[in-house]
C-alpha cells in the first residue's frame, strides 16, 4: 500500500486520491462492458461516433475489431522486438493468420503464462462442443464468430445455443423475446449460416421442464407454473405445458433445419410433484419427470431430429424403472458435473445403470460460470481440472458403450436476473468467453 501512495500527487490526500482511482476503474470497467457487448453501431452512437468515422479510423492502421481481439492472445515476446506499435501489431495479426491455417487435428493449448503450444488432439471423441448461454448479456455477432472460429482451430466440432429469451420468438410467443438486447431472425440465421460454413455442428437447446424462468416469470404462461409464484418449472400435467412446448420446438427448428439433434434441457427441475393436478395424475417424482420427457422427446423425434437430455434428474431413478419408460430408445443423454471429483456426482452404480438403458451418452464440462453466481472471473484452475479429470473418466468407462461416445461438451453458463415481474431488462456481466476457449483445452492427449 505504501507504494501506491507513493504516486499520490504532491498535495493530494491518499484517501481522497485512492478513491477517485477506484472510481476511475469502475468508469473504466463500464466502458468496456459497453463496448463489449451493446450493438455496434449503438454503442457507437452512446459516444457520439458514426460507424463511418470508426471504419475510416480502423482504415488508416489495417486493422479491424476481430483482428484486435485475436491479436490480445499474442505476447510480445513471441514475435520478437519491432521499431513501432504498428510493425508490432503487424507481426502479431501476421502470426494468427498463418496459425488459423494449420492443421484442425492440431490444437492451440492456451496455458496460464500466455504462451502458444501446439499438441496433437487424438480423436478419442469424435463431437466436441462448445455451450453458448446467451441470458443476461448476449454478445455481439463480430465478437461470437471470433470466438467461434477461435474454438475451431481449438478443435471444437459443434455449437451447443442456449437462446433462451433472445431468440426471437413469433405469434404467441412473441412476448418470450427480450424487448432490447436480444437477436433478431436475421441475426439467428447469420450465425447459423457462419457456424455451418465452418464445417461446425448446431445444436439448439430448447428448456422443457425446468429453468422455465424466461417463460413463466410474465403472465402470459404463469398458470403453467408447478408452484404459483415461482417460474422454475412446468407443470407437466397440464395439457397447454406439452402444446407450449411443442410451438416453442417447432419454432427453433424451423430456423435450426440442418440440425441433427435438439437439447431439451430438463435438468434441476426442482419443482416436482408439488401442484393437486400431477399429485392426482402421478405416484411419484420418477413416473411424472420420466412421463413428461417420453412426451417432449417424441415431440423432436416427431420433426426428425434427435433430442439430448441432461442426466442429473435420471442418476436416482431405478434402473428397472429406467429401462422400462423406453427412455433409451427416444434420447441421448449428456452426463454433467462441473467439479473435479467426478465420481462423486456420478458413481459406479450411474455408469453401470446408463450403459444398460443407453446406446450412447454424452458428457459435459465447464469453462465458465460453475463457480458461483457472483463469480466474475473463472476460476482457470479449476474448469482445467474439470477437463483433465472428465478424459481420465471417459477413457475408464467408455469400453461400455460399444457404439462409442456422442460426445464432450464444454459449457459455458450465464447468470440472469432474479426479478420475473417484467421482460425489460439488460444485465451486464464482465464476462468475456473469448479467453478461457484455451483455458479448458489446456491439457495433454491421454492416448
């Protein structure tokens, strides 16, 4: 602390002086945030600047806003010393651009001291997904295709899109779309278009069950709500529950037309069985979660497409009842745990009783947003370990599985606001996903 003070200007107070610097970081920090995720040219006009003007400035040094952020995961050091920032900037966006070329088998393993390593990646799973959670704060288009074609070259085969309320919904619907911040069609379609001429999968998410908060929290569809007054999940005893869903799959498929599978979600669906209607209509928990997913999966399968389910309201049903809802033959599942101690969440007994019911499962990670809601930074460390750990695990297990593994997804989670009373609202969280793409790949082949 005594160092910094030693900054002070002569004849300032140092507490007065620490304070108008802290204030000066937030400011610093909001800027940022703006200009990371508002529109373009709308956070160009907030600072009185025309998209022409900034066009022309980004002219005269060569250099656009995608190749800035590429150039940030470049040291100085790698490139050796230059007699200009420009030449130094030049030989940096040089650098990416011959490395973007290489060959895809190859990985770019970012490790925690900011330098480049190439390693083979062995194709032990042949889909390897990246999860986009777009509510709260859904970035910018430049900013995703950056990322996205960062992931490639990382070795990610698919984008998994959670769009929740920033999809633009239609008809009755309508009422689902953030009124600011969201996408537009033509910018759902546009990212789509990019990913697949990539050569990378789409798989949409669509919640059917719980984390229904963007769907119950208005008054449209709150009497689909299992417990009045919380949005959490639907109550699926409900005819108008299924008919929803239904519009909603349909919706997101007539735009998602190449993709092959749909994620219905159904994950930590914590209201269940509480309302009179699925108490009458269900014995327990397991016979009404199991019923409800039979449902919805025979909904995607009915539009041609296979639908992906999380397994965590799964790993305490029995494996006789399990296997006797067919479940196995209508979806996949996609096994998820977040921290390293997997076998903790998922034991001998899971892996056992999943082998018997599925031909296939998948498995998920994390990069981001496993760590806490008011977690603003990821802890690297620790979705590193995550990663290391799921290889170990899936090199252990998957001889069970004689189709092989769907796949790994690495996701990637956002926080929203709690407030369900009104749709306006736009919630910044200094979240970047661009950084910690190299941070979860930052481990060695294990075959």
């Amino acid at each position: 602390m005594g160092s910094f003070f030693g900054v002070c200007p002569k004849g300032a107070k140092p507490r007065l002086f620490l304070l108008i610097c802290c204030l000066v970081s937030i400011l610093i920090g909001l800027v940022s945030t703006v200009f990371l995720y508002f529109p373009h040219n709308e956070h160009l006009q907030t600072f009185g600047i025309t998209a022409e003007e900034e066009d022309i400035s980004s002219e005269k040094f060569k250099i656009n806003e995608e190749d800035s952020l590429l150039m940030s995961t470049v040291t100085n050091s790698e490139i050796g010393s230059s007699n200009s920032p420009i030449e130094l900037q030049s030989e940096k966006l040089k650098k990416i651009r011959t490395s973007s070329h290489q060959n895809e088998k190859e990985i770019i393993s970012w490790n925690l001291t900011n330098n480049f390593q190439a390693s083979n990646f062995s194709n032990v799973i042949e889909n390897r997904l990246i999860h986009f959670d777009f509510k709260g704060s859904p970035p910018k288009l430049s900013y995703l295709k950056e990322t996205i074609r960062l992931a490639k070259i990382a070795g990610i085969t698919g984008i998994l899109l959670e769009w929740e309320d920033t999809f633009p919904w239609t008809e009755n619907l309508a009422n689902l779309t953030l009124t600011r911040g969201g996408y537009s069609l033509t910018d759902v379609k546009e990212l789509i278009q990019f990913v697949e001429s990539e050569g990378l999968e789409v798989i949409p998410l669509v919640q059917s069950f719980g984390h229904t908060e963007f769907i119950l929290k208005g008054t449209d569809f709150a009497h689909l709500r299992e417990v009045e007054g919380e949005p959490q999940s639907f109550c699926p005893s409900r005819i108008e529950t299924i008919e929803l869903i239904e519009e909603m799959i349909e919706q997101i498929i007539t735009v998602h037309q190449n993709s092959r599978y749909i994620h219905i979600g159904c994950d930590e669906v914590f209201n269940l069985r509480l309302c009179p209607l699925c108490t009458e209509k269900s014995e327990n928990g397991d016979e009404l979660f199991l019923r409800h997913v039979s449902n919805v999966a025979q909904i995607v399968r009915k539009f041609g497409k296979i639908p992906l389910l999380w397994d965590d309201m799964l790993r305490s049903i029995p494996e006789k009842q399990l296997y006797d809802s067919k479940l196995g033959s209508l979806v996949e599942i996609m096994i998820w745990v977040y921290a390293e101690e997997i076998d903790r969440y998922v034991g001998f007994d899971s892996w056992e009783k999943y082998s018997k019911v599925f031909p296939t499962i998948w498995v998920a990670g994390s990069y981001k947003g496993t760590s806490g809601e008011t977690t603003q930074i990821p802890i690297f460390s620790r979705h590193v370990n995550n990663i290391e750990r799921w290889i170990e695990v899936i090199i252990r297990e998957s001889s069970r599985w004689g189709k092989g593994l769907g796949g790994f997804v690495l996701t990637g989670w956002s926080s929203s606001r709690s407030d369900y009373s009104e749709y306006k609202y736009w919630t910044n969280y200094s979240k970047s996903y661009l950084s910690y793409i190299y941070s979860s790949f930052s481990y060695k082949s294990k075959r």
